[in-house]
C-alpha cells in the first residue's frame, strides 16, 4: 500500500507539474500576443508568441531566416514582429534611422553575447567602450595608414599571383575561392600584427587552418541560439591538440596558438613591439590612452578576442566580395571585356607597378567592386540593435524603448526602387547613378559602428581585382550560378561547389 502511495503522489506530481508549465507557457503567450507593447505589429502570432520561431529557421532550415523575411514582409508590410520582442524593417529610411541616426542604440547582448567576444569591438555593447576603442585603433584603419601600409597589402597579392602563374604553367584548375580566402586571412596576419603566415603557398590553397576556418560560421547560429556548442567547440579543440600534440599541421588552432604566443610575449616585454617590421594594432592597444577613455593596458583577452576578430571578419568579408565579383565579371563577356579594356588602357605596361590611388580613380573597376558589395552584402544575418534610451520612431513606425530592431543590408540592396534588376551584376548602374546609389551601398553597415577595417578592405579589392584582371586571362571551370547561391549565416556562406578558374598570363 505504501508503495502504491508513492507511485500515486509521484504521478501526481509530476502531472502537477507538467500542467504548471502549460498553463505558464500558455500565460506567456497569451501575454506575447495579446497584451505585449509590440502587439500592434504585424506578424506571424508563433513568432510574436516565442523565440523558438527564428531559431527554427537559422538553425533547423539551416540560415534560412533572411529569405523567410522576404516572404513575411510579401505579406504583412514594411515592419513585421519576428520575436516576441523584436521587428526587422524593409523600408528604405529604416536603415539609416536604426544605424546611423540611431547611434545611441546598443547591440542586442542576447545575439552577441553567446560569441564569447565581449571585450572586442564587434561585441562591445557599453558606448563609451565603444567610441575608446575605435578612437585607439582608428588611426592604424586610417586612409593615411592604409596608404603607408599599402605595401603590404601589395606583397600578398603578388604572392598569390606567384601561385597562381604556377596552375598558368600546368594547366590546372585553381580554387579560386579559397585561393581568395587565403590571401585575405594571410594579410589580415600581416597587416594587423606584422606575423607572416603560409596560407597562400599551401598546396592548393588549402592550408589546415583556412580549410577548417570555413566552420566559423558554419556553426554561427548554432552558437547563437544554443549556449552549449560555443564550450563545446573549444573543449573539441583542445581534445585535438592533446591527441596529437607533436602534429602541428593537424592542429586546427595552430595560427591561433602561434599569435597567442606573440601576445603573451608582448604583454611581458611591451617594449619589444617597437622591433617589429611596420605599425601593427599592438602598437595602439598596448599602451595606456587615459585621453580616450583607455587609462591602462589592456587584458590579455581583450588582446586576444580583438585579434580573433579581425582575422574572422576581415579574412571573410573581403575573400565573399572577391568570389562574387570574380564569378560574376567572368560570367559576363560583355563585363569582362569591358573591364579588361579599361585596365589595359590605364596600365599599357602590365610589369610596372600600379597603385591604390590609381586604381580607385578608374571608374568602370569602381563601378565593378560596387557592384560586387552589393551583391556580398558583407554581413547577411541582420544586426539586431536595442532601442534606447527611449522611444523612437523608425520608418515612421514609433517604437518603444527597449525594442530589439533589425534591417538585413539585403533590404537596402536587393530593394527595386533603388536597384532595379536588384538580383543582376550590372556595373554599369554606378556610372550612371552620379552619386546617388554611394548612399544605398551598406556592405560596411553605417554609423559609429560601421566597420572599422573599411579602408583597408577597399584597398583589398581595389587591388586584388586591378591585378587579378591585368594580369591573368582567366575562365570559370565548372562553376555555374547555381554554386554561388549561399545560406545567410552571419556572412553568406557558400554550401555548393567552390569556384574554380583556369588561369593564363595574359599577353601583353
């Protein structure tokens, strides 16, 4: 009978709870849809009633949300709830009002914050922090620096045309988006912390680390949305270190550890930053700056997570703008030719060197590299922002303080009023804009939290294309539209085959 009892109070039990957290649930929604601040917006009511609806589309439908928001704003408007406390805009003004006149909002802790990153600009959410560290750090991503610096960005991008003149010498197709990828990681390596890396001269391309980088975001929104998998991916790679440590190819942190090492060292010795070859970003951070904010030297993990973050933005970024142009320009012989043609009459002598500020200055490359941005977007995933510190209206719409609210750059690129054909590489569309297109062009976001390597990422491209297209005659291989179609993951990230090119020295 006692036992009987027992059974009985626990089935009870476990009943009494399971319909308290019904009836909790159930309150919960109810409050979501019916009597929540944001209410009155449209949208679809299990988005409105919980979280779990945009973690069933950036995960389960594997980065999905962003193509979905095209449908719900189809269908309900130019603002739609998509959270129980969020909305995304389509409309054209709402970008500027979220993130350039909206510079007092913070970023959302609750997207950023499962990053681990909270010491680094990406993922600082204080304001004043903010402006200190971009006031620190700004004067090494000046246009003045960047030109200082231009040399090395040149020398990386001759050292992929060596390798490149190589797959000219045998015929052989080069992978062209890693070969893109190496080359941005390697020079944010250089640029950054003055540490050279032999990502590019690895056989073809694909050198462990940027091989196994390709997952960073990947897993993206798994880390987002799930608190476990971020402690879970560091334990995995300590696994592997431990497993074989005397193998340090297999290592998939080695560059990592490498640029650790420096930091370690630095912050023991800060004087020894003065031997190295050129300015890097230790030279900025590993000295008080009372002035801005920053009255000691920074941790260790604020060192550490900053670096982190520009080798992942930066060696992204940048290699998705290139694969995009370089497919689309050689997917079009009308494009290509044209681009050709303008680089050969401005640089008659292919072996003489062409620089930064020449380049920028022909208008149909401009025009290309544009084009390029905005089809990449830069970051896809739209940048969620908190309204604060009260009310404001956004697109004419007022929304209460508090508020998560987003716009994916997709909206402003792909929107046809601005764009028309807004899916088609059309250059041509910049020269005969005048002007009036530079302000729709978001790919490095707007405002005081635009991205702070924007300089140097044009001068990238400015010379990667100006090289690239003077230098090599080059044609798609087995690549089709089809394969650059991407998941919007943070950046776009590509699931089908890889673009390949088969490559010439072109005669004079």
């Amino acid at each position: 009978m006692t036992t009987f009892r027992q059974e009985l109070v626990s089935h009870l039990g476990l009943r009494t709870t399971v319909c308290l957290l019904l009836i909790t649930g159930l309150g919960i929604a109810v409050q979501r849809l019916y009597f929540h601040r944001l209410s009155r917006f449209p949208g679809p009511r299990l988005a409105a009633a919980t979280w779990w609806y945009m973690t069933y589309y950036e995960v389960w439908l594997n980065g999905g949300l962003v193509e979905h928001l095209e449908v719900l704003h189809a269908k309900y408007g130019p603002v739609v709830r998509i959270g129980p406390n969020q909305l995304h805009f389509s409309a054209i003004e709402a970008y500027n009002d979220i993130y350039l006149h909206g510079h007092r909002f913070t970023k959302d802790p609750k997207f950023y914050g499962p990053l681990h990153q909270d010491d680094s600009l990406l993922c600082l959410i204080d304001l004043r922090e903010v402006k200190t560290r971009r006031e620190i750090l700004g004067p090494l991503f000046s246009r003045r620096a960047i030109l200082k610096l231009e040399h090395v960005v040149q020398s990386k991008v001759n050292a992929l045309l060596n390798e490149l003149y190589k797959y000219a010498e045998t015929g052989r197709p080069a992978n062209m988006r890693r070969a893109l990828r190496s080359t941005a990681i390697e020079l944010i390596y250089a640029y950054c912390f003055a540490t050279n890396e032999p990502f590019i001269s690895a056989p073809g391309f694909s050198h462990k680390f940027v091989v196994e980088s390709e997952m960073t975001f990947k897993v993206f929104h798994w880390v987002v949305h799930f608190a476990w998998v971020y402690p879970l991916l560091i334990l995995s790679t300590h696994v592997a270190a431990w497993v074989r440590p005397s193998d340090n190819e297999a290592r998939i942190m080695d560059s990592y550890f490498r640029l650790r090492s420096k930091i370690d060292e630095l912050v023991a010795h800060p004087e020894t930053v003065e031997k190295e070859e050129h300015e890097t970003v230790f030279h900025h951070l590993l000295r008080p700056h009372p002035e801005k904010g920053q009255p000691e030297v920074p941790s260790k993990k604020v060192l550490w997570e900053e670096a982190v973050d520009l080798i992942a933005a930066g060696g992204e970024t940048v290699s998705t703008v290139a694969t995009f142009g370089l497919f689309y320009v050689l997917n079009d012989p009308a494009v290509h030719k044209r681009l050709v043609l303008e680089l050969q009459s401005a640089w008659p002598d292919p072996e003489a060197k062409m620089g930064y500020e020449a380049l920028e200055k022909l208008p149909y490359l401009t025009a290309v590299i544009k084009e390029s941005l905005r089809l990449a977007h830069g970051v896809v995933t739209p940048a969620p922002r908190v309204v604060s510190p009260r009310d404001r209206s956004i697109a004419g719409f007022d929304v209460p303080a508090g508020t998560i609210v987003a716009m994916g750059a997709m909206f402003v690129h792909f929107n046809p009023d601005v764009f028309p054909r807004p899916r088609e590489f059309v250059p041509e569309r910049w020269l005969e804009s005048k002007g009036g297109l530079e302000k729709h062009l978001v790919a490095f976001s707007k405002g005081p939290r635009a991205c702070i390597g924007m300089n140097l990422g044009w001068c990238e491209l400015y010379l990667l294309f100006g090289y690239l297209f003077r230098k090599l005659d080059m044609e798609l291989y087995d690549t089709t539209a089809e394969d650059m179609k991407y998941r919007c993951k943070f950046t776009a990230v590509f699931e089908g085959k890889m673009l390949h090119c088969k490559v010439k020295v072109r005669e004079g």
